[in-house]
C-alpha cells in the first residue's frame, strides 16, 4: 500500500472532518499519515514533523501533500525524503496575503504576549465572521448559502482551538521562510494554484516554480479554499502515476 503524508491547512488541520483531498487518497487506497495535532495542546513545528516520521516508522512516503499552512511545513519534509512526490496546494515559500493589513495584523499578533487581538477577535459574532468570509473568498461558482456552510465550519474550528495554539501557528507563519531549503530539493512536485487566491497569492506559487528544480504549476481561477477541487483530480492522477 502506498503512502501519503497529508498537512493540512488551518483550521483543517485540527478537525476531524475530512478534506477533499484526503478523501481522494483514501479512494485511491493509500495509507494516510496525518500529523495527531490534538495530542498536544499546543502547535509545535518541530513535534509536527517528528510525529509524521514516527508514524512512518522508517519508510519514506510516495507522496507529501502540503495544504496552505501545512505547504510552510512540506518542504522541510521534502528535503528528508527526496524519492518522495510533493503536492503543494495554495501555499507558497512564505506566508505573505495580498491584503496589507492582513499581513500587518499577522506580524503584530505574533509578537503580542498577551493576545490582545485574538481575544478581541474571538468575540466576532457568527454573522459578521460570514461576511468577512465571503468577502475574502469571493467567487461566482460558490452559492451564499455554502459560504455560510463553510464560514460556519471555520469559525467553529477557529473557536475550538486554543488563543495560545493559534498565537504559536502565527509566530509560525510569520517567521517561516523556505526559500533556501526549496532551492535544494529534488523532488517531483506538482502546484496547484488560483488566479483569485488572496491569502496565498498566485505570485507566491509561481516563486516555488521557479525555486522547485522538477516543478510543473497548475493555475486555475478559484479562491484559497477552492483551489483544489475535483476538477484537479484529472493532473493528481496523472502526476501520480
């Protein structure tokens, strides 16, 4: 049985709900290695990384899929399994959005010991949470009543995680920067990306092109949380085989 190690993107990465793309390796019978990020109370790069090789138990992957934030932490896995296939998924060599203020709030809040913002953040009401959603992740394919659904979704996985797990996940983020180690890596990868991403810009997968020696991009026009869909399926299939 083949093997695929999955990092997901946040808060996808601490819910028990199955993603598209998880779904699709589990139909196409792989083992799933998913890093047991509720075991520990707070987010750890370097527990993630080491708790994935545990799992594998000596054996290197087939495949690494790397999803937004879990795309920041792929290559440093990457680079210790270079037989393995990677899949990056709205992500980038950085985090670096294409809203400024996003970006300035990000930095500020990883830096603040007492979370200020979060707490404040944490008493958005449901509703305006929706709005801000949809206006994030504008696209025309996608009815208002599945953006309620999935701004539902986020805003209870957000709630569910802990103000200092998401402070530590934004020091991540911010401080997170792998272009050097991209530039080493030998592996086949495929990128997918979307025109109208805002919060991984297309720019952004365009560098990890250029930075990937064995690299091939996959651009559509979706949004961050539609970038992978089933109509990727098709150059999944074909990359794998």
């Amino acid at each position: 049985m083949k093997t695929v190690v999955l990092l997901q993107g946040f808060p996808e990465a601490f819910l028990s709900k199955k993603t598209l793309i998880h779904s699709y390796f589990e139909d196409n019978k792989y083992r799933i290695v998913l890093p047991d990020l509720n075991s520990e109370s707070l987010f750890d790069s370097e527990f993630v990384l080491s708790d994935v090789e545990s799992k594998l138990d000596g054996k290197s992957p087939d495949v690494i899929v790397g999803v937004s934030m879990g795309g920041l932490l792929a290559p440093v896995l990457a680079n210790r399994y270079p037989k393995s296939k990677l899949v990056l998924v709205a992500t980038g060599p950085y985090f670096k959005t294409k809203i400024s203020a996003y970006n300035l709030l990000v930095a500020l809040e990883a830096r603040d010991k007492k979370t200020i913002l979060i707490r404040i953040l944490r008493l958005i009401p449901r509703g305006l949470f929706r709005f801000a959603y949809k206006n994030f992740n504008r696209s025309s394919t996608i009815s208002d009543v599945e953006y309620a659904q999935r701004a539902d979704e986020n805003f209870d996985g957000v709630m569910s995680i802990p103000v200092e797990n998401i402070k530590l996940i934004l020091k991540f983020v911010s401080k997170t920067n792998n272009t050097n180690v991209l530039g080493n890596l030998l592996n086949r990868t495929l990128i997918f990306a979307g025109k109208s991403d805002l919060l991984m810009p297309l720019a952004l997968s365009r560098q990890l092109q250029s930075l990937l020696q064995n690299s091939q991009l996959i651009v559509n026009e979706r949004n961050h949380h539609d970038v992978f869909t089933k109509s990727e399926f098709v150059h999944l299939d074909k990359f794998l085989s």
